[in-house]
C-alpha cells in the first residue's frame, strides 16, 4: 500500500468512528464492539487482498499504555471534589478494591483447579480479566443519573489503577517475599509524593507557558514521568489520576499566595482546553487500538466449546462477586451497575504484559476474546434495558443526602 491509500483507510476509520459514538447515543451499543467488528472485517478485507498488518502486538501495547494515560486524565479531569464527592470516592476505592480482589480469586480458582494452571500463573492470568475497563465503561454510561456515572468514572479507574498496581506487583520474581510487601506499600508512598509534587510543577508550567502550543507538552512530560515510574516498577497511573483532580480542583489545593502567583482565575480556561484536547486524543487512541485488537483476534477461537466453557465461567465470577457487594456489602440497588463491568484496553494491556516465563499454554487466547466480547455486551444490553428517564428522576428525588446514605451507590 502506498502512503495516499494508508491515509484514505485512517481517515475513514476515524469518521466511522464516529459515526459510531453517534449511534451508540441512541441504541446504547457501547462503540468498542462497533470497532471490535470493524477490525474483524478490517481483517477478512486484508486476507481478501492479500495485505498484512505487521508488529499488531507491539501497536496494541503502545496504544494501550497511551490510551490508559488518556483516559484516566480524561476521567480525573471531569472529578469535582466536594465533602459528598469525597465520601462517593472513598466508597468508590471500596468497591474497586473488594470487587477486584473477590473476582480475581474467583477467577483464580478457575484456572487454578478447571484449567490446572500452576498456582503463581493462576494468580496472574486472574488479574487482567479481574479489572474493569474505563476505557469502555465511561464512555458509556453519559446517560445515566449524575451519581451513578461518577460512581462508574471513580470506580473504574480506581479499578485500573489498583489493578495494575497488584500486576506488576505479582509479576516480580521475589512477589511472595516478606520485603516484596514492604516495597510495596513504600513504592506507593513514593509515587503518592511524586505525583503532588509533579503536578504541582505542571500547573505551574501550564500557567506560565505564553505560546498557544502547550497541551502536547504537558502529555509529553506526563508521558514521560509515567513511562520513568513504569520503568521502577511504580504505579505510575495514580501520577496521572492525582494531577487531572488537582488541576480540576485547583482551587482547593492551591490557596493564599500561591493562588495569586498562579492566578487561579485563568486556569479554568487552561482546564477547558486540556478537557477537549484529551478527549479527542482518547477518542483517537482507543479509535486505532479496539480496531487493531479486533484485527489481531482469531475469530475461529470463540466457538471451541473449552473457550466457551471457561470464558463463561469467568463472566459469572465477574457478575456474581459485584452483585455480593451492591446486594450485602453497599446495600443498594443493583441495576445498571451490576452490568457495568467491562472487560477492554486494560485487560489487553496488562495481558500482553506477561512475562514470558509466566506465559502458559494451557490458557486458550480465545478465552481473553470471548470474556471481552461477552462482558462488553451484557453491559449493553443492562443498559438498554435501563430506564433512563427514570434513572434521571431518581437522582433528583434523591439528591445530594443520598451520596452519604448506604456507601452512596443508589
């Protein structure tokens, strides 16, 4: 192919992609499987014309770190931070965290004692299909009632986040060490530290730098610390987290003189233009990466009667570990968010991250597509069955007194 036929297929496949964010608004078929099915025929066209995409793998990787970096700062860059927020966040990080740690033991089992996988890799393969993807489950849940959807924003990421964090831990060779734990624990400390005082200097660059021309080089620095972070093993996404809630909510971390140097008052402008920035970049990002991931995906794989078996087992470890919490735990209602539990570009990621003497051939890559796929539609079709006008209604009778009810979810 030569350059002008490569830019007529990109440009195409950005227009299709939206045209998909257009009809998922009304169907409410969330546009990662419009994109998934786009790879699949992207793929069978290519095989028409004997034409083949190399290196996908390297690309679903590069894209998939990049997209997590925009979608969390997508994400964080939308949180408010008030004495309700607060206490729905809290609750949110409660949720992510049990929810994550029941599923991927569920999920444990089944590879550990179905599948016969040795107990260390058991516990690694769990991890990737135990997180929710936000890069799926924000985008598609902008109908809903104002708290259910924070709830989804906080509670994804947080589910991304941690997870990645328990991952990287997990793949360490001395992971089920005493100090290993220590390490841990201190390693978050650290990047607690780092990510206040790397967003604190990126607020400040971002105030003072005069040009038109600064929103790519604050991705770049960002960017930049993460992949440092990444590279010590540190969970480099809390550094991106920390710095769109700060820049958001700039006026309650930064207060008196500071205030004044910063000017404040111009920063919401400067916060404006970040928003549509990184969310065009994430629109573009998860674009290209759900089309490659559908293109890399052996279609043949989903019907063998092993991937079906095992992929739905782990679909009702998903469902059942988060109806136990919004049923016992939170006490709440359980629709739409029981079916809010997408597996996407986190789950991929972190997948193609395993080392290769963790790699184990007992597990069919089929399960990873069938798990994605079917996750990806129950929470379409849970949201196309859910009122939304009544959704709407309900967080209006409710208000803010019901975000400091039971755990604030209902």
């Amino acid at each position: 192919m030569n350059t002008t036929n490569i830019l007529i297929a990109l440009s195409a496949l950005v227009i299709l992609s939206y045209l998909f964010n257009i009809v998922a608004k009304y169907v409410k078929i969330p546009s990662v499987i419009l994109l998934l099915i786009t790879g699949v025929g992207m793929k069978l066209l290519c095989d028409q014309f004997s034409i083949q995409i190399t290196n996908v793998s390297f690309f679903l990787e590069l894209f998939g770190d990049i997209g997590l970096i925009l979608i969390v700062l997508e994400g964080s860059l939308d949180l408010g931070i008030t004495r309700q927020k607060l206490s729905l966040a809290g609750k949110s990080v409660l949720s992510a965290i049990l929810v994550l740690a029941s599923t991927c033991g569920l999920i444990y089992l089944v590879m550990h004692y179905y599948i016969g996988m040795p107990v260390r890799n058991s516990i690694i393969y769990s991890i990737p299909m135990g997180v929710i993807s936000s890069a799926i489950a924000i985008p598609s849940v902008a109908a809903l009632a104002t708290h259910k959807k924070e709830f989804i924003v906080y509670e994804s990421t947080f589910s991304d986040i941690i997870g990645i964090m328990i991952f990287n831990f997990a793949i360490l060779d001395n992971a089920l060490s005493s100090g290993s734990f220590r390490d841990f624990f201190l390693n978050i400390l650290y990047i607690i530290i780092i990510s206040f005082v790397s967003s604190a200097l990126l607020i400040f660059m971002l105030n003072r730098i005069t040009t038109h021309i600064k929103s790519f080089l604050i991705f770049a620095l960002l960017i930049l610390v993460y992949s440092v972070a990444k590279m010590f093993h540190l969970p480099s996404l809390l550094l991106i987290l920390v710095f769109g809630m700060m820049l958001n909510n700039s006026k309650y971390f930064i207060k008196g003189k500071m205030a004044k140097v910063l000017q404040l008052d111009k920063m919401s402008k400067v916060t404006s233009e970040l928003k549509l920035l990184t969310a065009e970049s994430a629109f573009l990002i998860r674009t290209f990466f759900f089309i490659l991931f559908g293109y890399a995906m052996n279609i043949n794989s989903l019907i063998a009667p092993e991937v079906i078996i095992t992929g739905s087992l782990i679909i009702v470890c998903i469902l059942f570990a988060r109806f136990i919490f919004l049923m016992f735990i939170s006490r709440t209602h359980v629709i739409p968010e029981l079916f809010i539990a997408p597996r996407g570009l986190v789950t991929v990621v972190l997948f193609y991250s395993i080392p290769s003497s963790f790699i184990s051939s007992l597990f069919n890559i089929g399960i990873l597509y069938y798990v994605i796929i079917i996750s990806s539609i129950i929470m379409m079709l849970g949201l196309m069955f859910t009122k939304t006008k009544f959704s709407e209604a309900q967080g209006l009778v409710l208000g803010e007194n019901d975000i400091d009810g039971p755990l604030g979810l209902s």
